[in-house]
C-alpha cells in the first residue's frame, strides 16, 4: 500500500509555516505529518478529483499521521510521485480502512457504495465525492462555506465512522455565490443554465477534448470514445441520462441538493446543464428572484465579502469571470452583477459565477470537509 506513517517519520521533514496572515483565501504550504493527526487513505487517487486530493492537502498543510493512496486493480502498481517521493498505488479492498481515520472517496458511485459503508464500519469518517449518499436522510451534504452546520457532532477521534457528502460539483459553485445573497434577501426561485467542462467527465474527458481538437484541426474525424459526438469546437446537452420529467439527473442535481443543503423544500430551482469544450473549469449563468428587495450595489457588497468568493465585474473594460481566470484557483468568481429588469422592486437580480470544477467543485470542498473534522 502506498502509506506514510510515523517510523518514516524522519523521510517527512516540512518547511517551517509561514506567519499567520489575514486572507479570504488559503496560504500555499507544504503538507505536514504529526504523530497527532488523523490516518488518511485517497480512494480513486489515480482519476483527475483524486490526484487534486494530493495537491489540496499539500497545499493546505492538512496534518496526517499516514496516507494510503488506494485504487483499483487495474491501477494497482502505478506509480505516483507526491511530496518529492515516489509511492506505489495498492489495490482498494475491504482492509485497506484499518486504523484509518479519513478517508477521501473519489471513484465514482458504485465503488462508494461497496465500499464507503465498509470504511464506516471499521470506524473511518469518509467523505464521498460521488452522488452515491447526496440524498440519503441523515447523511449530511456540505459545503462548508455555506452550511458546515449539517456536520455538527461529527469529529476525528469520536470512535465511530460517519458518511459525509460532497455536493455536485455544479450545485458547489453556483450556492458559493447565490448563499450570501440567499442569507439576505431568501431566494425564492433559482434559474440556473450551466456551461460545464470536460473535467467533470473525469481525466479521459479532458484527453479527448484535447485529442479532438488536433484530430479537427488536422482535418481527421474526432475520436468519440467518452462523449459519442464531437465535443471539439461544439456544445451540446449535458451528457447525464435524460429522466421522464424532461430533465437530466445532473439537472435534477442542482434542484435536489440545493433544497437539501438550503434546508428549504420549497424553493424553487430549475436548471439546463450544457457541456461545453474548456478544460476543467465550469461556468454559470444564475437568475434569482428574492422574497426581499436586494439592490445590485448591495449584492456586489455582500458578494465581495463572501468567504471563498471574488469579484470580476468591470462593466467599463467588459471583464468578467472566464473558466480561465479560475483554472486550478481555490475561489469562485461572480460577475455580471445586474438587476432583472423582467421583476419590479429589486425582487430579482442576474449574476454569472465560474469555478474550477475539480477543485473547489470536488478536491477542495471535501478537504475543507476534512478539515472540520479535525
């Protein structure tokens, strides 16, 4: 198994922490072994969520006391350099969560199903990425930004394993910047239209996207292996299964966890998820219809002060969010700040938001998860 613990203590020497600076964001340093911390194991370390695992608990100095990298068997034996050191990928089975305190799933809903109870039972507190126990009454679905709240009680050290849900990734960047505004002014009806990247298709999306477009540009015929039809220099509907109502399960999504993690079922939620060919950061276009009158200057105010949000709203020079702008940041970014001129009394304002999807849409949430825990 590729594990860290405390007798390789001496091959684990961190850089000293920088001072303590005032930030909506966090500082950069390295990640920290303690004798203290928790026990961690990765799950799906191999797949795009899962090697952005490693990059935000580096990043963000999580404590550890040792680190298990798991995947399947067909990634067993691969090989991963992490923290200047290289480690060897071990098959993810029913023992690899003894003594584990963490553990970080990232391998898609049938694997959380086998094996997230497995790590529950054996007294691990996981926390899933997937859409396996989004839904689940009485596992709570966080964003800690937002509704950290839903995981009170839940500690490292309890003696007792617990599920924890990482929300969709859409569902995370859009209530990043709609929850502040909600706080103020109670959204009452949300319209949602997502422009969504190959990142959240995993790392086969993104090399095909890329593939594509030399096999376009080339004037060959694009392989479609992940998405069936061309994705290069085209856009087409979300690729989730389309349901009877109409809708697609990933714009069900955003209606179901948006009412589970608001704590109100009657709020009104409709949402058109599209992909789009970009790289790895998504993109939204929000309409929201208030209870209270809430005036842009304000929103913009609330918005800029929002832990984990920035403001890209430059209507003089037409600079506003773009997925490049938030490619591999830790910040979701709003712009397009403008009242609805279709409601009458500040009811409505429309706002465009973008966030790297695999990283505060997956990696970072469930680390900021992780990071309650402790």
């Amino acid at each position: 198994m590729a594990s860290l613990s405390h007798p390789l203590k001496t091959q684990f020497l961190s850089t000293p922490k920088p001072k303590h600076q005032t930030n909506k964001f966090p500082t950069k340093v390295r990640m920290s072994f303690q004798e203290s911390g928790p026990s961690v194991a990765v799950v799906g370390v191999t797949g795009a969520v899962g090697q952005e695992f490693l990059s935000v608990l580096s990043d963000r100095d999580f404590p550890y006391r040792s680190i298990k990298l798991l995947a399947s068997k067909r990634s067993a034996g691969k090989s991963i350099s992490f923290q200047d050191r290289i480690f060897t990928v071990q098959e993810l089975t029913a023992d690899s969560f003894n003594d584990v305190d963490i553990a970080l799933f990232s391998a898609g809903g049938s694997i959380s199903k086998e094996f997230g109870p497995i790590a529950v039972e054996k007294g691990a507190i996981v926390v899933d990425n997937s859409s396996a126990f989004r839904m689940v009454d009485g596992v709570p679905l966080v964003i800690p930004e937002v509704n950290p709240e839903a995981m009170n009680g839940i500690k490292v050290g309890m003696k007792k394993g617990a599920l924890i849900a990482n929300p969709n990734c859409s569902t995370i960047i859009c209530l990043m910047a709609a929850t502040p505004l909600h706080r103020r002014a109670k959204v009452t009806r949300m319209v949602v239209s997502t422009y969504q990247a190959a990142s959240g298709a995993g790392a086969a999306a993104m090399h095909e996207l890329e593939l594509q477009t030399r096999e376009v540009l080339e004037g060959k015929p694009p392989t479609c292996n992940i998405f069936k039809q061309q994705y290069a220099f085209n856009l087409f509907s979300h690729n989730a299964p389309v349901l009877e109502n109409g809708y697609n399960e990933e714009e069900m999504k955003m209606v179901k966890e948006t009412r589970k993690i608001w704590n109100d079922m009657n709020v009104k939620v409709t949402a058109t998820c599209i992909r789009v060919p970009v790289m790895r950061a998504h993109a939204e276009s929000v309409n929201l219809q208030f209870e209270k009158p809430l005036d842009e200057d304000t929103a913009r105010e609330i918005l800029k002060n929002a832990p984990g949000v920035v403001v890209i709203d430059d209507r003089t020079s037409n600079h506003f969010p773009t997925p490049l702008e938030v490619s591999n940041k830790d910040y979701v970014a709003v712009g397009r700040i403008r009242q609805d001129m279709s409601q009458e009394g500040n009811h409505g304002l429309d706002i465009f938001v973008c966030g790297d999807q695999v990283r505060k849409g997956a990696a970072l949430n469930a680390i900021q998860i992780a990071e309650l825990l402790l």
